[in-house]
C-alpha cells in the first residue's frame, strides 16, 4: 500500500491519538478500580474492628511480649508486632534484608509472630 | 585412479566451500553472524535473543544446508504455494518459521512476558500510562521518515514499530506487513534495545535540568492483591473491545499475567515465565536469523532500516521525557521527568536507565518501582500502536 506524505502525517495524528485515548480511558478505568476496592475494604473492617488491632499505627516502645499484635512503623508502611518486641524485629527484618540481599526499604513486612 | 579423482571432486563440488565463493554476501553475512555473536557472548548485548539470531544468520548463509528457502516463502505469500508445502519440500529452519510467518511465537512471548511483568506500580499510579502513549512518538515519526525515504505503507509501519522498542511486537507485526524486511527489523530492535543503557542517557540529560533530576517521588501506595487479579480481566476486556486487532498480543500478555496474580495456577505461570519462554526464544531467534540469507539482507534498505530505528528510539525517549516535564509542571515537581524515558517499553532495561540517570543526580534517589509503570505501560502502548497500525495496512 503506498502512502503519501500528507497520508503518512494523517495516520501518525491518528495512530497517536488512539494510543493515547486508549490509554487514557484504561487509566481512568484503574483510577476507578483502585477508588471502589480501596473503599470496600475501609468499609470490611468496620465491625469486628474492636477486636483487631487499633487503626492508628502506635509506635510502641516497649510492647509487652504477652500482648497481642502491635503496628510499629517500617519505612515501607506499618508491621504487626504478635508478642514480639521492637528490637526482636528490627533484627529480624535486618537479617531477612541480608539474606535476600536487598535494601530493607524495599522490602514489606506485613507482620511478625513468634511460634511457639 | 580416475575414480578416485573423480569422486573427490565430486565431493569438492557438493561441499559448502566450493559455494562459499559463488555469491561474495554469504561471506559478509557469515562476518556479520559472527559479529553478532561476538555482542551478544562477550558484550552481553540481549545475548537471550542476540545469539539465536545470529546462529540463524549463520546457518542460512552457510551454502549447500538447505535450511531455509526464501523462495518457498515468496511463493507462499504470492499463494501458489500453502503451507504444506513447507512441510513437504522445506528445511529445519523453514518449519521452525511457520510459527513467526503464522504470529504464534511472538504472541507466546507475550504470554511469558505478562507472567514476569509486575504491574503493581502501573495500579499504584495510573497516570504512568499517559507517559506509556507519550513514549510511541518515535514509532510515528519514523513512520514518517520511512515514507519520506520512500518505503511503502506496510514496510513503513513495520519500520516505525522499532520505536515501540519491543521486540515481540516488532516481529508480529512486521511478519504480517512486510514479512521481506522481518530479519532487519528484529536485529535493529534487539540491537538498540540493548544499547539502550547507551541511547537514552544523553538525550535525558540534554531534556531535563539538574534540578528536575535530583526530584524525589513519593512512595507509592500498596496494590491489593483483588485490584492485580481484575486488572488484566478488565484490560483484555477494555482494549480488545475498543480495538480488536490487539488481540493477539494483549490477550496473551494479560492471560500471562493472570495465571501469575490469579494465585492458583502457580504451575502454568512457573511453565510460561521459563520452559516455555525459553523454548519459543530459540525457536523464534533462529527462525528470525534465518531471514537473513545474504542476496536479500545486504540492500540499502537494510541501512535505510537501521538509521530508522534509532531515530525511532531516540524519539521515542524523547516523547516520554517531553511529557515527564509536563506532568512534573502540573504536578508541582512531584514527578521526576526522568521516569518518562522508560515509557519505551524495553522492560526492566528502560527502568534501569532513569534509576542511574535519576541517582547520578542525586544518591538518595530510588526511581526504579516509578519508572516501572510506565515501563509496563510502554509495553500496553506499543501493542496498542500494532494493533492501529495493523487495522490500517493489515
């Protein structure tokens, strides 16, 4: 199929314009996504939550080990102490760090439990 | 005696050096192969493809093995020929190729490459997809340009899609409009893919100032594991609906990364992201190499080509670092320009690039997780260009 240069600017206008459309739309349609999961889980937790742990992340200085679980904040969000100490998960997370051999503010830890 | 004699040279006429000499461009192309070789073992250039194309590039050039047939494919395309006949009068390589010529390889690399492919960043910031379209610039100004030098639609189109930088749809989309220039066209892509951590550094410095460099992003939210496993649903939905000629390619890219996030199908996404991958790598790397026979890769058009493709890809850098500017204005220098480069697919390579370029700027900058939204929206884009680009000359 031969092009001329008029026809070959017209299809480049019109090529780009449907790339961006497209991508366009499916941004907004992520942007809606992302807004109706992230209120239906603000919505989930709303009954049982005197059971869970509190909303607001503690710092907690010193967590007693028999507690249940504590947020301490990470520098990737927060992490659920379960009976285990700020110091215990420092080192902990610092040791997961050294053997994954990546930096620890790439890393998420969502929470740390002691088995016994 | 006589017998002897003659059944020597018998054997010297049948054999490949006597050949050798017939036609002088074999002889260039075996250089070339071993060139290529050479990049892709020691330098390490997209070695994964590199040496597979080049080991095709040797062996069709090497006279007298009968491995590929161009010939059979001029006449398949011309339809005096079908398919079968490749099975009854081809060789190795020219059954290996039916799975380019009928788009089924590229289309099985996506379905890897969607396995691999992360797209929690694109979720946790969907306005990397606006850079992702920025960074097709440099598939429609070459598309220009090719016209300009004077290639016709089809081969143009074929050309300008080096600017997606992807490989995979370079090569589906060239197989089915200008399946006599697909040998060029994939050695241009995988070559300046891999010299991208060379293309892109000085036209980023050259677009943006120190300052805009040295910006540093704020941490982007966490992506629910719910919002990964409906993304690609609604994705292969959404674009196939609105442009139905993606399908092929985003339909097994999303299918990919379903089997991926879906967290119950651990074994097929294990099997797509490496046996499969693996094996359709070789089988399209050699295929691929094997266009390259001598008397019809060693033209002008084949230079014409590789200027093209660089204009591509530069273009394309800069229509992703243009639009990365533009949004760091309007966002109030939130955004680094730098992670707009990375809109030209090319994944993760792209991503790295605006990291070392954004931490020679400044140390404490981590750019890699933001550059990779439009990294992995490059990837949406130039699919989404094949896709225009094949509903008008295909």
């Amino acid at each position: 199929m031969t092009v001329t240069l008029a026809e070959s600017l017209g299809y480049s206008i019109l090529g780009m314009a449907v790339v961006f459309v497209m991508l366009v739309l499916l941004m907004v349609v992520i942007f809606a996504m992302g807004k109706a999961m992230t209120q239906g889980k603000k919505r989930q937790p709303a009954a049982p939550a005197a059971s869970e742990a509190p909303a607001a992340p503690v710092p907690a200085p010193a967590p007693d080990p028999k507690a249940g679980k504590v947020p301490a904040r990470g520098s990737l969000g927060d992490v659920d102490l379960h009976t285990v100490d700020d110091r215990t998960a420092a080192i902990l997370m610092a040791i997961v760090a050294d053997k994954m051999g990546a930096p620890l503010n790439e890393l998420r830890f969502i929470s740390i439990k002691e088995i016994q | 005696m006589g017998a002897i004699s003659e059944t020597l040279v018998n054997l010297w006429q049948s054999s490949g050096f006597s050949m050798l000499f017939d036609d002088w461009r074999n002889l260039i192309m075996i250089v070339l192969a071993c060139v290529l070789l050479y990049l892709g073992i020691v330098k390490k250039f997209e070695p994964l493809l590199l040496v597979g194309i080049a080991f095709g590039m040797l062996l069709t050039n090497l006279p007298g093995g009968g491995l590929y047939h161009p010939e059979l494919w001029d006449a398949i395309m011309d339809g005096t020929k079908t398919y079968g006949a490749v099975l009854a009068e081809g060789g190795l390589l020219d059954i290996l190729y039916i799975g380019v010529k009928t788009s089924v390889y590229p289309c099985l690399i996506f379905l890897g490459v969607g396995a691999m492919t992360d797209f929690g960043p694109l979720l946790a910031n969907p306005k990397s997809l606006l850079l992702g379209a920025a960074a097709q610039l440099g598939i429609y100004c070459a598309f220009i340009l090719a016209v300009l030098l004077g290639f016709n639609g089809n081969e143009a189109a074929s050309i300008g899609i080096i600017g997606g930088a992807d490989g995979p749809t370079a090569i589906f989309l060239t197989s089915i409009l200008a399946p006599h220039l697909l040998g060029a066209i994939a050695i241009a892509a995988y070559s300046y893919m891999a010299l991208i951590p060379m293309i892109q550094p000085p036209i980023m410095r050259a677009l943006t100032t120190e300052k805009e460099r040295q910006i540093k992003m704020d941490q982007m939210r966490t992506v629910s594991k719910k919002e990964r496993i409906v993304f690609p649903i609604v994705v292969v939905i959404f674009t196939v609906l609105l442009l139905p000629s993606v399908a092929p390619l985003l339909g097994m890219l999303m299918l990919g990364n379903l089997l991926r996030e879906c967290g119950v199908t651990e074994r097929l996404s294990d099997t797509a992201q490496n046996a499969l991958m693996n094996i359709v790598t070789i089988m399209l790397s050699v295929s691929v190499g094997a266009t390259t026979v001598g008397s019809r890769f060693l033209t002008a058009s084949t230079l014409k080509i590789v200027a093209l493709g660089l204009f591509a890809f530069c273009f394309s850098t800069v229509g992703g670092l243009l639009l990365g500017k533009l949004l760091c204005k309007l966002s109030g220098g939130k955004i680094n320009p730098l992670i707009g480069s990375a809109g030209v697919s090319a994944v993760p390579m792209a991503a790295r690039v605006s990291q070392v370029v954004g931490q020679k700027s400044n140390p404490t900058n981590y750019l890699l997780m933001h550059a990779m939204g439009p990294n992995v929206a490059g990837v949406i884009g130039s699919a989404v260009a094949a896709g225009f680009l094949l509903a008008i000359f295909g």
